[in-house]
C-alpha cells in the first residue's frame, strides 16, 4: 500500500512539473485584416492548449513581436492568484489590473467581434496609459474598474491564462510582448486561425534608418 502511495505521489510531482515547464509558443499572425493595430484575437501555437492554435489578446504595449517569432514562454493560470512569472506582477494592484484585463478578455465570449478592438486598447491601457484610448475602450476600461471594485462577483478567473515569455523583464521593445488567453478554445463567433505569413511588424518591432542612425520605434508614439 505504502509503495502504490508513494508511486502515485512521484507521479503527480512529474504532472505538475510537466504543466509548470515553459513552452515554446510561436506567433502565426495578427488581428483582423493582418493589422496589429485591430487588436484581438492575434494568433499563436501554444503548445499543451486543444489543437495548439490559440486566439491570444496582447496586453503588452511596449513591447513587439514579429510573425514567426518563436520564444520561451511561461502560462500562469490568473486563478492561482501567483503572478511570479508574469510581466507587470512589480506594478501597483498587480493582481487586480491583471483581474481587469482577464474580465475584459471573458467579456469576449459574450459580446460581437465588433468590440473586441476596443476592448483590447482598454487592456492595453490597464498597463499602459500612455496607449491611445478612445471613448469605446474608455467605456470598457471604466466597465472593468466597475467590476474590479465590486470584487468580480462569480467571474470565474481559473478560465484566464497569461503567457509571458521567460525573461518576463526585458527591457528591450524588440522583445516578445505577453498575451492573454482563454481556455476553452476560441470564442464563439470568431473567425478563422489566420495562417503564418509576411505581416507588418508591430512597433516595438520596427527600426528606422534615420542619417545612419538606428533609432527604434516604441509603440507609445504610435498614437
């Protein structure tokens, strides 16, 4: 009895060590129309999530990404309430700005794709508020501090999973940007996986060639 106790309890050690290990996610492409600027739902491989192809929401203005870019990445389940691993976890109210963007990105699933863009600037605005925010995210983003200050009543956080690439402080805008996603596959209403192609580069990705000077471009001066 003894030894089948202890199997079990070396077997569930190497689950959970499985589940903890990073992964190598890859972006297949971007917003509506190939536009970073369209907001969600980007595309990803997440490997370990259904088929792996997985609609994600940027929540990283700062920071870029390219089509194809491959990287070491770590998923935090925003249930666990343990933000270790994500990018912002050093902000002020950490977990709550991370519960708003996880509301905003539930809201997804009951709300038309015509809101989406605006509910991904709101959440980019949560950790950036030197992003552009319009009256539609701004709407948003008043919706979630709403929720945040009424506690999420039955907002079912578990359901939310962060990707943050593993060194989750680099301060390089030509760095991976983390992402949001959601379990259960995509949500209802949602067009198609966008297959692997040229896409323009986001911001944080570009770099000028000015009088022999290489000079990047950060997303805040995007507006």
């Amino acid at each position: 009895m003894r030894k089948l106790i202890l199997m079990i309890g070396l077997l569930l050690v190497g689950v959970t060590s499985a589940v903890a290990d990073p992964v190598n996610a890859t972006l297949l492409s971007f917003g509506p129309g190939g536009a970073w600027q369209n907001g969600y739902p980007y595309w990803a491989f997440v490997p370990g999530q259904g088929t792996g192809i997985v609609p994600v929401m940027c929540n990283d203005y700062e920071h870029g990404g390219a089509i194809s870019n491959t990287w070491l990445a770590n998923i935090t389940n925003l249930g666990t309430g343990d933000l270790s691993l994500t990018r912002f976890n050093q902000d002020q109210g950490a977990l709550t700005l991370y519960r708003e963007a996880g509301w905003l990105l539930l809201e997804t699933r009951s709300n038309p794709i015509n809101q989406w863009k605006d509910i991904n600037y709101a959440v980019w605005h949560i950790f950036d508020t030197n992003s552009p925010l319009d009256g539609g995210a701004a709407a948003w983003l008043n919706a979630a501090q709403i929720e945040a200050g009424k506690g999420f009543p039955g907002i079912d956080f578990s359901r939310v999973d962060i990707l943050t690439p593993v060194d989750q402080y680099n301060p390089d805008p030509n760095s991976i940007q983390e992402f949001l996603f959601l379990d259960g596959g995509v949500p209802p209403n949602c067009c198609d996986p966008a297959p692997p192609g040229s896409q323009t580069p986001e911001p944080g990705t570009l770099l000028l060639l000015g009088s022999g000077v290489l000079v990047v471009l950060r997303r805040k001066f995007m507006v």
